[in-house]
C-alpha cells in the first residue's frame, strides 16, 4: 500500500515529523513560491500550510484529501477555493498564543524603556551618552493598554499586563460579553484616546482591514506607542508611517506586513521610532513544538478518516470521500 504524502511548505518541528514519519512520507518544499508549490501539490495527499498559500497552487491538478494550518490565522489559506473542492481545513488554535503575548509585552518594555537604543548608544557613542537615553524612558505600570481583539492572546496580555504589570486594561472587539474583569469594554474611539499602548490582537477580515489609519493615529496620544502583531494589513501602513514621522504618536512595534518580507525601500525603514521584526511573534521552540504535533495529531486524524479537532470549514465534512 503507497504511503500518504504530507507535503509542507516550510519545515515542522522534529516533535510533529516524528509523529508523522511512521504513517506517511513528510515531504518539505524547497521554497514556498507558487510554482514549486504547483509542482509538488499534485503528489500531496495531505498540505501544512505555514507560509501565504496561493490560490493558483489549489487550481493545479491534484488529490488533496486535506489542509491544515500550522499555526491559526487562516487568511494565508485560499478558505473560499478550498471549500468549494469539498477540502477540510484544519488548524491549530491556541498553540502559539503564550509567545504573541510574551511578543507584546517584551515589545512594551522595549519601547518604554529603549533597551536597543541604550544597547547601540553604549557601543557606538560610550557610557555618559548612553545613559542621556534613560530621561526618555518610562514605566509601564500604572499606565493604560489598549487591546484591539480580546482573545486567547488578547486575555494573556490582559492578565499579564493587570496582575503582572499593574496597567489599567481597556479593551475593544464587536462582542464583548467574554470578557474578563480586569478588563474594561470601550468603543475603539474611547480605547485609542485614553491607551498609553495600543495593541492590535485581532484577525484579518473585511472588517479589519486597515482598522487604523490617519483618523485612529489623530486620537492616539502623542505619547502613545502602537504594537501590531495581528496581521500587517489591519493597520494603514502609509498613514502610520506618516504618524511616526510627524511624532503624531511616539513609537511602534511592528511584527507584520501587508507584503512580506519586508521590501528594502519600504518606509518603515527610514522611522527611528520604530521597532521592527520579521513576523516571528508565535515563534518560539516551545509554540513550534506545540503546533507541529497539533498538526501531525489531526493530520493522523484524517488519515483514519476521523474528523480533526479543529475542522473550520465543517460545510465539507459530509461529503469528504475519505471518511472511515
């Protein structure tokens, strides 16, 4: 009998391929573009998805019998095209969440206290320059953060930033009834006006796309510091690139892009007051272990021709040919 074939767009954890290896052939694309992708999804059975997934790849001919986000945003999924070839689509919610909000709060302390403008000054200009750096520093207790998208990352921070932290947390998001209650519900007008830190949590849809812009950035406090590690295209990258540059607020951290990797010409690159990192928010050994084996775990599921724990186009399942 011909093994499955599990085809990855980038690397699992050795914890999942361990998993894997005794029921199926774990195969790793040699880079996540388009046409190496196309070429190899004919011979797939099974599709971990932890880059951006074309839709073209899912126009080539082929036999997938399922997909599975390593990870949980699934805008990097075609949901609409997989749904209408009757695919299931599984991810892994959760896995990464402690590392996001670790991400964040690192992110507060490191725009609050300049740790790398300290680091760099000390090296490059000596001790007496370096220490000029502190009078712009703050503390982050007592101040207030503002999350935008109140859920399992959201509450981490929420709980962080309140009982560890000792900040005022507001939050916002259309449904508001799960909140806990450290944290106060307010419109967004409300949450960007009184926030000290903004941080943006929520997913990518129609309604969040490009969720801040030149209107959210004139409410923020000019002292005011942005964190995005959400999805690049929830924040109006033109508009914040001008807010950095005016000082219409202080400073941002910025984990995500609307086009990635970041290009060498981008504005983001010329704004001092801007901490930039290559999208590694939910990266860590622990979160990539955990969703690895969160793959492999429902990719077994399949397999038998169980449904996955987290199936998130069910419409499918009825009619997927390989149930057992």
């Amino acid at each position: 009998m011909t093994r499955p074939v599990v085809l990855c767009t980038l690397p699992m954890d050795a914890a999942g391929t361990a998993l894997l290896a005794p029921a199926a052939n774990v195969v790793v694309a040699g880079d996540s573009g388009a046409d190496t992708l196309g070429r190899l999804v004919g011979s797939a059975d099974y599709l971990v998805v932890r880059t951006f997934l074309p839709v073209s790849v899912l126009e080539r001919p082929h036999h997938l019998r399922a997909i599975v986000r390593h990870g949980t945003g699934l805008d990097m999924i075609p949901m609409e095209e997989a749904t209408r070839q009757g695919i299931p689509v599984a991810n892994v919610p959760g896995a990464n969440a402690q590392a996001v909000a670790e991400y964040v709060v690192g992110s507060l302390f490191e725009l609050a206290r300049r740790f790398g403008e300290l680091n760099t000054s000390l090296r490059v200009q000596g001790w007496a320059e370096a220490r000029t750096v502190s009078a712009r520093s703050i503390e982050v207790s007592g101040k207030t953060i503002g999350i935008v998208g109140v859920g399992d990352i959201g509450k981490r921070i929420a709980r962080i930033c309140s009982f560890g932290l000792g900040m005022n947390v507001l939050g916002y998001q259309p449904d508001a009834s799960c909140f806990p209650e450290h944290v106060r519900s307010v419109p967004l007008d409300t949450l960007l006006t009184q926030s000290d830190f903004v941080t943006l949590n929520c997913p990518l849809t129609q309604s969040t796309k490009r969720l801040i812009g030149s209107r959210q950035f004139a409410l923020m406090k000019s002292t005011a510091f942005l964190v995005n590690a959400a999805r690049g295209e929830v924040v109006d990258e033109i508009e914040l690139a001008r807010a950095l540059g005016a000082r219409t607020i202080a400073g941002a951290a910025l984990d995500v892009y609307a086009e990635q990797p970041l290009q060498p010409d981008h504005p983001f690159l010329a704004c001092g007051n801007l901490l930039l990192t290559p999208h590694v928010a939910a990266l860590t050994q622990e979160s990539t272990a955990r969703m690895s084996v969160g793959t492999a775990e429902q990719i077994l599921q399949l397999m038998r021709g169980e449904r996955p724990t987290h199936l998130v186009n069910p419409e499918v399942w009825a009619a997927w040919p390989h149930r057992a």
